[in-house]
C-alpha cells in the first residue's frame, strides 16, 4: 500500500452557523514504554549504537516517573531486543504487505512497522492493542499521514501468526536450505552459512543454534577470587533469583533478571557481569601448565576488562603480576576500573599489541583474545547480525595473526598462550592458528609452538569436540560462543 499523503486539518465549522461542530482534532498519546523503545531502535540505526549500551540509560532515566513501573521496563526491553532480533523475518513479514521495496521505506517509518509486527507476531500483546499503540506511536514521531500508513500494514500483518507468515514467506527448506533458516530464524544468510561450516552436522543442529541466537541469554556473574564468593553473590541476588553457574566455580546466574549494579560486590568491583564462556577461557588459561617459572602473565587485549579482572585475582593468588595492555585508551581506563583494589600486583598499559611495549619472552603466560566479528555474541548484540558483513573478516585476519604472533613472540619457551575470540567464523579461529604455526602469509616464518589439548582445563564441561581447540556453543553451552587454542612456545 503506497504512503497517504498528510492531510489538511479542516477547520470546525462555527457554531451556530448551521452546521454541526467538528470534532476537535485529538492529540496523540505518547506511551513513553513504546517511545523508549523507538529511540533505542534509532539510536541502533543512525548512529551504529549497540542497544545494550543505549537501553540501560534510558530505562534508568525513565524511572525516575513513579509511573514508569517495573514492568514498563521489561516490556520496553523485550521490544527492542525481541525486534532487533527478528529484524530479518518481520522485514520479510513486511516485505510482503508493502507495494515498494524494503529499501524505500523510511527508516523511522520501518522501525515502527518493526515494532508493530514484533508486538503481533512474537508478543501475547491483544491484536487491537499491538495496532493501536502502534499507530499511535506513528502518529507522535511520523505524523498523521504516515501513521495511516503503518495502520495499513499492520492490519495485513494481523491476518496471520508467525508460523503462517513464516510458510508464506521463507522458502521450503529443500529448495533453499539456507535461505529458508536465514528467514525462519532471523540471520543474514552469509551467517548461517558461516555458523554451519563451523559447527559441521545436519539441520538439527544449526536450528538450535539459530534458535539459541534468538534466546535472551541470563545474567551471569563472576565472583572474583579472593575478593568475594558464589555464596555472596547467591545470598544477595536471593535464593529465589540466583543459580549457581553451569561449569565456572566462580559463576552464578541471575535466572531473574535483576540489576547486578545494585550488588555491593559489583559496585566495588570484587564481581562483575561476564559470560561464562569468557570466564572458562580465563580459567583454562591459568590452569593449563607451564615449565619452570610462574610468575609473569600478558592480557594482550584487555579492553574492557572482564578477562583481565579474573586473570588478576587467579595471579594473585600464585603471588604473579599480570600486565593488562589495551590499545585504545578510553578502553584502558575501562581496564583500569575492572582491576582497581585487585590484592596482587598489576599493571595497566595502553599499548597496541601488535607493536608491543615488552621485550620478547618476558611472559609466562599471555592471553591474547583478539578483536573479531563478534558472531560469538548475537544473543547479546543482536543487531551485529545485520551490521557486519563477509568483508569484514578480511580486515580482522590479519590483525588477528599479528597478535597472535607477537603473542608467541612475548611468551617465553615453555610459556603458554591462549588465543581467544568470541566468534566460531572458522577464518577467525582454526585459520588463523593454523597460518601462524606454518607461516603462511607474505615474508612469515612458521612459529616454534605446539597446540596443546584445550579440552582438560575445562572439566566438566561437555561436548567440547574433537580437540586440541576448544568451540564453545550457546545451544550447547549456554555460553556465547568463545573459541580458545592454548599453544605451548617450544624454542
């Protein structure tokens, strides 16, 4: 349906003149839970912000109205993830009740037709009270005409549920497998393709998978050692709300929710919010054996500190100093902030690591987990599934193998370096470990370090694979999906 043009206000006629009043021209209603989410989906939009860093402030700002409950705020966060996250299919859904393309829709205008569909399709929200609330939000931030518009398309989208739009608009699986699980489930294709060439297997898997993208993940904290402990942390979020974690000692889960900065220990920084993955990659690094001494460990990539908090506290307790070093300097000053009142002996550096500020072979053990796509982390982002592209890996690689190298470079004989990316892109992981020890690439020499089995310094944990690397899964895990290969420096 084409966009109706704004139209004239028309003027009441004057009483007594022989006609009836006209009815006064009502104002629109601002739901201020629908004009958050609005503003975040913009934000996400025109300024390449990420909703997890927009969202919190806003809610907090939000309630400071007695009238903005709690329930206010978990409605506005479902509907800014909940949409991001299907932005693929809802733009299909969308994409069929519009006579233009996608591409011609004003971006306002589609985030709305966004926010509606997610109310109708993915929502218990009532159909009249999704389309209404709808279409008054156009109302307030497009205007009159537009709002007709939205209510339009919104009404075709009402005719049917999200699994009669999904067999109306994806392709059978046989004909397309790609294709329709990019549109089922809600990824670019190239990701689909990427994640299912790195998990391997047949359509079971790679639908878990999708579908556990499509999941908000919990809340999980670290309790950093020797600074606080799972049962402060289980006694403050509430027997009720709290969990401990699935494989990390130092874990527990806010299976409620909850806000972890009203927890003493995370504002004074003896926990902090950080993913299971990223606290078994930590905890491998350190458990994993070295020759001779113990007493000097490198987080080349420290930024923004969650790995490095927990490096710190594990260092402490063996008496070792650990160097936290990050290139950007605002991120080191994040670092800075994760570390502060740490027991053991620290320092924090703004360096980049590929031009490092050490000599070779100072380290013991070095951490290097490197910048990457983040496709390890779309529970959590979801709007990174559709802002990076297959072209984006190119200008990674060779980052990535320059760390890594300076990484073996920086690590003594005998030392051990864990390499780390929260992404399972193979050209992101078993790649570029693979180039780096046979020095592929221009003017490269192989490196003199073995891969060693990553697999027993994460006990308990299951369906780790074949070895020596480590792929962690969020359908298999409950994790983002951190990728580790722990190399032993041989000469």
């Amino acid at each position: 349906m084409s966009e109706q043009p704004r139209q004239p206000r028309r003027k009441p006629a004057p009483a007594g003149a022989g006609g009836k009043q006209a009815k006064p021209h009502r104002r629109p209603q601002k739901d201020p839970v629908r004009m958050l989410a609005f503003e975040v989906l913009r934000a996400v939009d025109e300024r390449d912000a990420y909703a997890n860093l927009v969202l919190p402030p806003l809610l907090k700002k939000a309630r400071q109205d007695e009238k903005f409950e709690a329930r206010d705020a978990a409605l506005a966060t479902e509907l800014v993830y909940g949409t991001l996250r299907r932005q693929g299919t809802y733009d299909a859904v969308i994409k069929a009740c519009i006579d233009r393309p996608l591409r011609e829709v004003d971006p306002p205008v589609l985030d709305v037709l966004s926010l509606g569909a997610h109310q109708l399709l993915g929502t218990r929200i009532p159909t009249h009270a999704a389309v209404s609330a709808s279409v008054e939000l156009a109302r307030v931030v497009l205007g009159d005409g537009r709002a007709k518009f939205v209510n339009a398309v919104l009404r075709k989208i009402a005719a049917h549920d999200l699994e009669g739009w999904l067999e109306r608009v994806a392709p059978p699986y046989e004909d397309d497998a790609e294709e329709h699980l990019a549109v089922y489930h809600s990824h670019p294709r190239w990701v689909v393709s990427a994640l299912w060439d790195a998990l391997g297997g047949g359509r079971a898997g790679i639908e878990d998978l999708l579908e556990a993208d499509n999941e908000r993940p919990e809340v999980t904290l670290v309790a950093r050692p020797g600074r606080s402990t799972p049962e402060e942390l289980l006694e403050a979020v509430g027997e009720d709300s709290a969990l401990p974690g699935r494989w990390s000692p130092f874990a527990v889960r806010m299976a409620e929710g909850g806000e972890p900065g009203a927890l003493e220990a995370v504002r004074e920084g003896r926990a902090g919010v950080q993913d299971e993955g990223s606290q078994l990659v930590a905890m491998a690094l350190a458990a994993a054996p070295v020759e001779g001494r113990d007493e000097r460990w490198l987080d080349g990539c420290a930024g923004p500190g969650g790995k490095a908090a927990l490096l710190a506290a594990l260092a402490a307790q063996r008496g070792a100093f650990l160097l936290a070093s990050e290139k950007q300097p605002h991120r080191a000053r994040l670092v800075e902030r994760s570390l502060a009142g740490n027991p053991g002996p620290y320092q924090v550096i703004a360096a980049d690591g590929t031009r490092p500020a050490w000599l070779p072979g100072s380290f013991d053990r070095v951490l290097m987990d490197v910048p990457c796509s983040g496709l390890g982390a779309l529970r959590r982002r979801p709007e990174s599934r559709w802002r990076r592209r297959p072209e984006d890996l190119e200008g990674f690689g060779p980052l990535q193998r320059g760390l890594l190298r300076e990484a073996l470079s920086a690590v003594r004989v005998g030392g051990i370096v864990g390499y780390a990316t929260c992404s399972p892109h193979l050209a992101e992981t078993r790649v570029v470990v693979d180039d780096v020890l046979k020095g592929r690439g221009a003017g490269q020499e192989p490196v003199s370090a073995e891969l060693i089995d990553a697999r027993p310094f994460m006990s308990g944990v299951p369906a780790l694979g074949d070895g020596p690397d480590v792929q962690l899964w969020p359908h298999l895990h409950g994790t983002d999906a951190m990728y580790l290969a722990l190399l032993r420096r041989t000469a």
